[in-house]
C-alpha cells in the first residue's frame, strides 16, 4: 500500500504522456496517485479520476458551456474555478496529500488557483514552462508554493524533461512523506519585519511574547513575505499581529516589482484580527537592486541592501500618501487596531543624523497620521525610535491589555 497520495492535474488530452510520466516515478517511489484531467476539448486515452466534467461542473459550469464560449481563456477560467473547488474539497476529505500540477501558460494559470485554494502545509508543485517568470505576479502565489521550471517540456517527452518532471515527482512525494503540518497547540501571533541590521524590535518581543505562552512566526515583508502573511491572516491562522513593516504598501503604490499585492494590510482587518501596526520602513521604497532605477527615483537617497534590494527615500510628500493609505487600509478593519507612532522613526538609517534621516518628511508623515487617522484606530505616539526598548515595551503593554479585556486568548 503506498504513504501518500499525490493528486496529478493537467490537461490529460494533450500531455497524458508526461502526466502518465509523473505518475509513474511516483509509484515507483511507493506513492499513490491519483489524477484530475483540466483539459475542455479533447478526451484523454484513459479516464482519470477526476474527468474534464467533474471539474467544469465544480466550477459552476459544463465543458459544453466552456467550448461555447469560443475563448479559451475563458474557457480555462472555469477549469480554474472548478479545479480549485474540487481540490479544496478533496483535500478537506483526506483524499490526497499533496498535489502537481503541469502545464505552459495556460495550465500555470489554473495552477496558481488550484494551489491558493489549499491550505499552509499542503505540498504543492507547480510544473511550468514560465516558472520564476515576472508574468507571474506574486499575489496569486501560495504561502507555501513550489515552482519547477519544465525545460524542454514544451512537447512531448524527452530526456531534457524527464530531468524536470522525475525531480518533481520525487519532490512533492518527498514533502507529503516530511511535512510537519502546522498545529495550533498555541495560539499563533504574526509579525512583520526586515533584517536585524534595519528593524530589531523582533528581537526582544519574541522572545517575551513566547514567554507568555503565545507563537509567533516572523514574515520578511519584501513582497512574498507579506503575501504570506496576508494569506494566513485571511485563514484566520493569526490570533493577533504585529504588523510594523508595511513597506510593502509603498512599494505597491509606486510600482515596485516587490510587491505583495494591492490588498496588503487588509486581511487581517477583514478577518477581525486584533492588529497593532506602526512605521517600520514606512519611508523607503524597495527596488529590484539590478534594474535601472525609474527616472524620478534615481537622484534619491538610497540604500543598496545587497545586489537584489536597493531602497529609496520617500518625499515628505509621498509620505503623507503613504499616511493616508495606511488609514485608509486600517478603516475597514472590523476587530481593534492599535498604531504606535515613534516620532524618532521608523528604521535604523533613519535616525537623526543617520543616512537617510530626513526630520522635515518625518515631521510630515505624523502630522498626515494625525490628521488621517480613523476613529477605529487607536493612536499612540512614542517619544522614541522603533528600535528603542520603549516602543517593544510600548507593543506588549498592549498585548498584555488586549489579554486582560478578553481580545487575546490567554495561552
């Protein structure tokens, strides 16, 4: 009997070779396999598991209405819809244990779905031709995702590919066997917030936040970061965050590639979350570190972090944008939100007399946060820099108030 099953998806009337390929390594392996055919024209030489029918319907829909359409976008919209409601389902069952899934443009496209539908700690490949691709944008990828680029899968099998898709069968049967899955034996706190060397808060809260019982798992917010944690908030996986590095809300509103989508700071607000956000890089916007910097952002101040992150300093004018999309954000939040405000700044660079302090653009993003300031949020300003003990203490005065009221489960 195999350990675990994986679910094999793909368009079975066009790639049934390669797909049969994986599944083959994969019960080699001792795994079982089981198989959802996403294809709308064709019929594969063997039924599947899960036929082309299955799936249109679990979209709301029937191949008869998907060929009707003469799109094939459209028509692989409602395979997307139906794969990924199909496989949520499953999954809820315990019928398999991780998933594949194989295709070019158009079957990476219903990958993306397929695999946010599932949840954190559920093995999933992704076999593409234009994996790693800046076609992909990264709010569509799962927290947890694996990309696999297909080399010289384009058409038919060959030993080029077999490289590819044998390392792919080995490795989504690989994780299924090792995946520790998350378990809530806690309840769970997250953070945002950057590297030791810029934003050091992280450093004495963890450890004081455990000690009171609690977990906390820490997002490098520079882009796939904050997507995760976003993606977790909108589980309702967080009991309360720490949201104080949402730069990624700049770099979005200004066209960064490092971006976690236009909704960061949103779920765990939707979600009811308790939320105590503040300024951590809130002046910098990140940039890829070997693009050519756009034309109003090269005479900037700067700081290269490495080869792959060179951050710019905001006007004081873009800083009060960046107040207003804050609260803006922070409004529609329905549990408490809390938004400490240290007036001495919001990054290490930034401290007076530092390399990228500017006192007037500070002084202009508090007095935008002052005046923008919604009535659900509770202001606090700290006569302090984010990296001073005062604002750690300030954050778990806080969450030690949200415990005693009730807001916080007490672990």
């Amino acid at each position: 009997m195999s350990d675990r099953t994986i679910l094999i998806v793909g368009t079975y009337d066009t790639k049934e070779d390669e797909l049969g390929y994986l599944a083959q390594v994969i019960r080699g392996q001792g795994g079982g396999v089981l198989t959802m055919d996403v294809s709308v024209l064709g019929e594969p030489a063997m039924p599947t598991d899960y036929s082309k029918h299955q799936v249109a319907e679990a979209g709301g829909a029937s191949i008869a209405e998907a060929i009707a359409g003469e799109d094939e976008n459209l028509a692989m919209q409602i395979m997307a819809r139906g794969s990924a409601a199909l496989a949520r389902r499953l999954q809820a069952e315990g019928a398999f244990d991780g998933v594949i899934v194989l295709g070019g443009s158009m079957g990476t496209d219903l990958a993306l779905d397929l695999c946010a539908a599932l949840p954190l700690g559920v093995p999933k490949y992704i076999v593409s031709t234009v994996s790693f691709s800046p076609m992909i944008p990264t709010e569509r990828l799962a927290a947890d995702v694996q990309m696999i680029l297909w080399a010289g899968g384009l058409y038919g099998l060959n030993s080029v590919c077999k490289a590819s898709l044998s390392q792919a069968a080995g490795a989504v049967l690989g994780a299924a066997r090792a995946v520790e899955t998350p378990v809530r034996d806690r309840p769970l706190i997250g953070m945002t917030s950057f590297g030791k060397t810029v934003l050091r808060y992280m450093v004495p809260l963890k450890p004081a936040l455990e000690a009171r019982g609690y977990e906390v798992a820490v997002f490098h917010a520079t882009g796939m970061g904050g997507r995760a944690f976003e993606a977790l908030a909108a589980e309702g996986a967080f009991a309360a965050v720490l949201d104080f590095a949402p730069q990624e809300v700049a770099n979005h509103l200004h066209g960064s590639a490092i971006t976690a989508g236009p909704d960061r700071l949103t779920a765990a607000g939707r979600a009811g979350v308790p939320q105590i956000v503040s300024i951590g890089c809130y002046d910098l916007i990140d940039l890829v570190g070997w693009h050519e910097r756009p034309e109003g952002l090269r005479d900037r101040p700067a700081h290269a972090h490495n080869r792959l992150i060179t951050s710019v300093v905001m006007t004081a004018e873009e800083r009060r944008g960046m107040a207003k999309a804050l609260c803006e954000r922070l409004a529609q939040a329905t549990g408490p939100v809390v938004f400490l405000l240290p007036l001495k700044g919001g990054n290490e660079w930034d401290r007076e007399g530092g390399p990228l302090s500017d006192p007037e653009a500070l002084a202009a993003f508090v007095d935008a946060m002052r005046a923008e300031c919604p009535a659900n949020v509770t202001l606090v300003e700290l006569d302090a820099h984010i990296n001073d003990p005062e604002f750690s203490e300030a954050a778990l005065q806080v969450v030690d108030g949200w415990i005693a009221a009730g807001l916080l489960p007490r672990a």
